[in-house]
C-alpha cells in the first residue's frame, strides 16, 4: 500500500480513512508538532546535514549536548551517536571482533548486531556447554532487548550461570526498547547488574525518539576505542540538527512516555485475554497469532503491521499502540478483539 502522507492514528488508503496501528513510532513524534517545531529550528541553525568526519577540526555543540543527553536518559558512562541504529550495532561488532575469543547470541538477534560462528546461548532448552566449562576466555553475549516476537525484556538470569572465568560482554539491541520501557522510557541498560566485564547498549533513534540516528553507550573506555574506528572516523555523523534535538525534546519524551504508558494502562483494564493475542500491559506491541483476525480488522477499517520480515518467514502480525492514540482508538480495536 503506497500512502501520501506519514501515518500517524489515521492512515489515508485509495480516498478512505482508516486507523492505523502500524509503524515504530511509539512515542508519536513524527507528527508531534512542537517536535517538529524543534527540528525545524535546529535545521535552521545547524543546516539539513553535515557532511563532515566527526574527528575534523571543527567540532559541533549540538553532538556534545544530544550525546550527554543520551548518556544521562540511558544510565551509562558515555554515550556516541551515528547515522543508524544499523552501524551503531557494525561498529560495535567490528571493536568487539579484536577482543572476543567466542560470541554468543541469545536469540533471533536482529541483523545489527549478528556476527558469523555466534553460538547459541541454549542448547535443548539447557545452557551451552561451552559457558560452564573450564577454559578461560573473553566472551560475548548479543542480545535485543526485547526479542521479535515477544512482550517482556530478555530474561538475562542466565548470566549468573556462566563460569566465573569467563570474561563477560554483554550487548544489548534496545531499538524497541529505549524510550518504551524503564523509568521515563530510559531502556533496559541500567537496570542490568549483574557481575560482568562490560555491557553495552545499541539503539536506533528513528522509532521511538523520533530521529533518524543510531546510539552507542558504554563506559568512557569502550566509547573512547569506537571513536578511534577508521569506520567511524571516514563517516559523516548523524545529523547534527536531529542530536541537538535529542537534548532540546528531554521534556516532550517525558510527556509523550506517560501518554504511552497511559495508553497501555487503559487497553489493558478492559482487553479480554485469550489464546490469540500476546500481550503485555507495559509493552506497546500486541501480537495476533491469527490471520482470520487480521482480515477481520481490515473489513473493520483497521491497519495494523502485517509482513514478513524474510522471505520464507510466517506473517509477522502486530497492533502498535502509541502515545498518540485517543481513547476512542482503542475503544474500537478492543471491542473487535473482545469479540473476536
């Protein structure tokens, strides 16, 4: 379906309105118009782009005052901004390649941060021989922080299972994490404790927060080293105007989080739950594992996120609630799935 405009609740197909429960944009910011005003003044004063390498002579504000944002939203020492979630995860991974003896991934880890001979975490539902065995080596944990397909944050207990001679880096995608879940939509990151070497935390910034970027945010050390990346310093940064922003709409997250979250309390106090619905009252994502029910909430003027995320994979099915949603929304999806 080819749209005209940015869907925000109302989505606009072949001259006939429909709602839309669709897209990532979680917090509602594409169409928010005092972001928007934010954007177009930080355009104003910084240009549409900046072509330049982050380690040129001339250095720009507007990277120190989104970055320190970010660093102080997510909980970590430092944080780096680039142009996409997808390079923050490459970027990681190539520093990470030097320093890991084995990699491990959690789940069905998105392609950010997927790295070739990764072994799998579990094996037959038991912890992988390799982690409790005795050989000492540097490792290194890739996980989303919410998997594809589910509604709570990865259960990382598993960590305390690990040999205490391994040396532990935890990685963590939290692009449909960062900005839903956490005190003021801070993520996952700081709220990881247990004992191990490092963790890191990778994000886009172009589904909740808005923006088209990608984050980084560790320790000083670890973000110090991805600086020195020739793969960092041959590219141009995000968009110095989008990382002012960052800074510049602390207060319209905040506002747009509790909106969020509002939403989520309200669906959840009258949804009836049942086997053909995932769903988690402090997540935005409703899954339906039923394709009948899809069809049936198109009949009912209804978009939701529907497609295949490869070729040869089941219909990814999903309804997305945002901070934009009114009452009368909800109220309408809720009465086809109470029904359903």
């Amino acid at each position: 379906m080819i749209v005209e405009e940015f869907p925000d609740r109302i989505i606009e197909i072949n001259q006939k309105q429909y709602l839309y429960f669709g897209g990532t944009a979680y917090l509602g910011l594409p169409t928010h118009k005092e972001f928007q005003n934010l954007v177009i003044q930080n355009i104003q004063k910084w240009g549409t782009t900046y072509g330049s390498s982050r380690t040129a002579n001339i250095k720009l504000s507007a990277y120190v005052h989104g970055e320190s944002f970010l660093a102080s939203h997510i909980g970590s020492e430092a944080a780096l901004t680039v142009s996409s979630g997808m390079l923050a995860g490459k970027l990681v991974l190539e520093k990470l390649k030097k320093q890991t003896d084995c990699f491990f991934h959690l789940n069905d880890t998105h392609s950010a941060i997927k790295t070739e001979g990764s072994l799998p975490i579990f094996v037959n539902d038991k912890l992988n021989d390799r982690l409790s065995d005795s050989k000492r080596e540097k490792i290194t944990i890739l996980t989303d922080g919410v998997p594809s397909f589910q509604t709570k944050p990865a259960d990382l207990s598993f960590l305390k299972q690990i040999s205490g001679i391994k040396e532990i880096t935890l990685v963590i995608d939290e692009s449909h994490s960062f900005g839903i879940t956490g005190q003021n939509g801070c993520g996952i990151y700081s709220s990881i404790l247990y004992p191990i070497k490092r963790k890191i935390m990778v994000s886009s910034l172009g589904k909740a927060f808005g923006l088209t970027g990608g984050v980084i945010a560790g320790d000083f050390e670890f973000i110090s080293e991805i600086k020195e990346l020739e793969t960092f310093t041959s590219a141009a940064g995000m968009n110095p105007a989008f990382v002012q922003t960052l800074s510049d709409a602390a207060e319209i997250y905040t506002i747009q989080h509790k909106k969020l979250i509002d939403n989520l309390e309200y669906l959840d106090s009258i949804l009836i739950k049942n086997n053909n619905l995932k769903f988690d009252k402090n997540y935005p994502l409703i899954y339906l594992l039923s394709n009948e029910l899809v069809e049936k909430l198109n009949q009912e003027k209804i978009i939701i996120a529907s497609f295949k995320y490869t070729k040869d994979a089941e219909p990814l099915n999903r309804i997305v609630i945002t901070a934009n949603h009114l009452k009368e929304d909800l109220d309408k999806i809720i009465t086809i799935l109470n029904r359903y």
